[in-house]
C-alpha cells in the first residue's frame, strides 16, 4: 500500500491519495543520486475484491528512490520543483512553439508499511 503525494502548483497544495503498488526487488538502473526501478499500480477504485487483482491490466511507472536515507524533504522539493516546471511548460505550449515542452508528471510515494520512507 501507498500513500501518494502530487503537488498542485496553480493552488501551492499537495494532494494525497491511496494506491497499491508493485515494486521489483532489484533497480534496472541507477544515476549519481538514485535507483530505478519497474512498478505497477492499481487505484484502490479498481480493486473490488483484493484477492481478485490483475496485475496485468495496473499501469506501468518507473520508481525513482534516493541512495542515501533521510531525503524525504528532497523528494517533496524535487517534486515541486518538477510540478512548477510542467505549469510553466504548459504556459509556453499556449502560444504554440514549433517544439512543446513536456514535463512528466512526478509524485512522492509513502509506503505506508515501510516507515523509512519516502
């Protein structure tokens, strides 16, 4: 189970909402700062009957996680920091340039069982 965190640049709120997640074991990649890894996800608004999920029919994500513990402040400023760059994306793809911007949409994850994170 998690507890997901998007961050609302027009209203300088977070939203929260519960989903289920299935993260692999091992990272398919990493950089200087983080690890990657393959995800799925389901919306409690799909599960009806828990021992009736289709992991097959979740969407696929890729989860970002800091090698170093203790940067739960820097995932939330990271993810502002990304919600405020797409606002503005948005904003110089109304006047129509010959190349948009597009900014994927990121979120903080809190695994609601696992108390070390985001």
């Amino acid at each position: 189970r998690i507890r997901r965190h998007r961050y609302d640049p027009e209203t300088q709120e977070w939203r929260v909402d519960e989903s289920l997640i299935k993260i692999a074991a091992e990272p398919f990649d990493e950089g200087a700062m983080r690890q990657c890894y393959r995800a799925k996800k389901l919306s409690f608004g799909y599960v009806q009957r828990f021992h009736a999920l289709d992991w097959k029919k979740a969407q696929n994500f890729v989860v970002k996680s800091y090698k170093t513990e203790g940067d739960a402040a820097r995932a939330f400023d990271d993810v502002r920091l990304q919600a405020e760059a797409s606002l503005y994306a948005d904003k110089f793809n109304e006047l129509e340039p010959p190349k948009p911007i597009h900014v994927i949409a990121a979120c903080v994850l809190e695994l609601v069982d696992d108390p070390t994170t985001p």
